[in-house]
C-alpha cells in the first residue's frame, strides 16, 4: 500500500491531531518557538512575520478570507453606539511613491526591489520612472510609516492614503 499523503489522508491527520492536542506531546524545539512567539508584542509579532517572508522568499497575496472577516468584525461596532461617535483611527494604508529625488535615483531602485522581491531590477526602474504610483497597499500603520521614513531618508516623497 502507498504511503502517500492525500488529502483525505491529510484531513484525517489533521482531524485526529486537533483532537490529541493535549495528550500527544509536541517537540519540545517547537514548544520552545512557540512559547517565546506567544511572548512577542504584536509589533514584534509583524516584524517576525515580514523577516520570515523575506528570508523564506514568500510573496504577498491578497487573502480572499479577510474580506470576508470585514463585515464579521463590523458587527460588534453596530451593538455600541457609544464607541460610533468617536472618529475610527486609520490602521491600515497604502504607501504611495510620490515622487523620487534624481541624484537618489539608483538607491530608491534598490529599496523599491528590496521591497518586492519578484520584481526584477528592471520592472522597479520603471516602476520608479513611472510615478505617482502605490508601493504596497494594506500595510499595517507601523510598517506604513516604517517604510516611509526608509524611502524619505533616500530621498523619494512618500504619501500614506
């Protein structure tokens, strides 16, 4: 018989290790990760994500299932009215590249690639070349500002929508 993982056999592990969470003991490497992770602030948390991302090579996606968590997490807002009146701080932006500053042509090229990694060299020059444009869209308010002053400091003109 094959020892292969299909995904009915897959659903079963998964069904059966959900179940024996607390009887089976995990690898005490893994316990370990996970203690220290469950210590982590939650800005600490968003950077080991992006640093896991970049040195694991995973690019960004747009998860479906978030849009759909919206209109979930708008309910609770509807049953207090109280919380309604006060003026909802913007947590999430898209940064927006302005405009570069052309002796710091080449630099901001190599952050704009940096940022992306499956944009070659040449898909950021143009990229840069042809601006007003977003960078990177639903970023978090700390990331957001993070990569700003980055790319202030090389000399581009960074908007936050």
């Amino acid at each position: 018989r094959s020892s292969r993982a299909t995904p009915s056999r897959i659903r079963c592990l998964a069904t059966a290790a959900s179940g024996s969470s607390s009887s089976a003991p995990a690898d005490p490497k893994i316990e370990k990760i996970v203690t220290e992770i469950s210590g982590l602030t939650l800005l600490q948390a968003a950077d080991l994500v992006s640093l896991l991302k970049t040195r694991l090579n995973i690019q960004e996606i747009a998860m479906p299932a978030a849009s759909a968590a919206a209109p979930v997490a708008a309910a609770p807002a509807e049953d207090a009215p109280a919380a309604e009146e006060k003026p909802k701080e913007k947590t999430i932006f898209t940064v927006k590249l302005e405009k570069i500053d052309a002796a710091n042509k080449a630099k901001v090229i190599k952050e704009v690639k940096a940022l992306n990694p499956t944009m070659s060299l040449i898909d950021a020059k143009k990229f840069v070349e042809s601006l007003p444009k977003p960078l990177k869209e639903n970023v978090p308010k700390e990331d957001a500002e993070k990569l700003k002053k980055a790319l202030e400091e090389l000399g581009a003109t960074v908007v936050l929508d």
